[in-house]
C-alpha cells in the first residue's frame, strides 16, 4: 500500500504494477505475505543484487504511453 498511495494517476498505478509483475516473472523480486489481509511484501532477490535480470523493453511497446496518458494502441485512453 505505500508504494502505490502516493500515485495519483490511475494509468501510473497500472504500470507500476505491471512492471511488479514483470520483475516477479523475471525472479528480480519475491513477493510474500505473512497472513490473511497483512501487506504483501516486496523482497529484492540475489539475482537482481548480482545484476543477472535482464530487461527486454519490447515487453510493454505499446501498453501506456510515456506520460501515462493513456494508451498508444489505439484502445480506450484511462483518465487520470
């Protein structure tokens, strides 16, 4: 909750959390929760510590555009 309180803009939120998911998948962080309705947590892994994550940024081409206006294929823009 406190990485995405201070996000004002719907679109922000959106790619914040798509680029979790993507560090997720790429075994950059580690994700946990203690118990039912706690916080989920956030843990940087010794991969990306030994710098062993690599990024392809054709991944997100096309999903929001740079300045979170919305996005850049043509579907429905998200206001802020």
């Amino acid at each position: 909750m406190d990485m995405f309180s201070h996000i004002k803009s719907r679109p922000k939120v959106v790619a914040s959390f798509s680029a979790i998911l993507a560090m997720i998948k790429r075994g950059a962080i580690s994700v946990f929760q203690l118990n039912q309705f706690d916080d989920i947590e956030l843990v940087a892994t010794e991969q990306l510590y030994q710098g062993d994550i690599h990024y392809d940024e054709s991944e997100f081409t096309g999903v929001l555009d740079i300045d979170g206006l919305g996005t850049t294929d043509g579907e429905t823009q998200v206001d802020s």
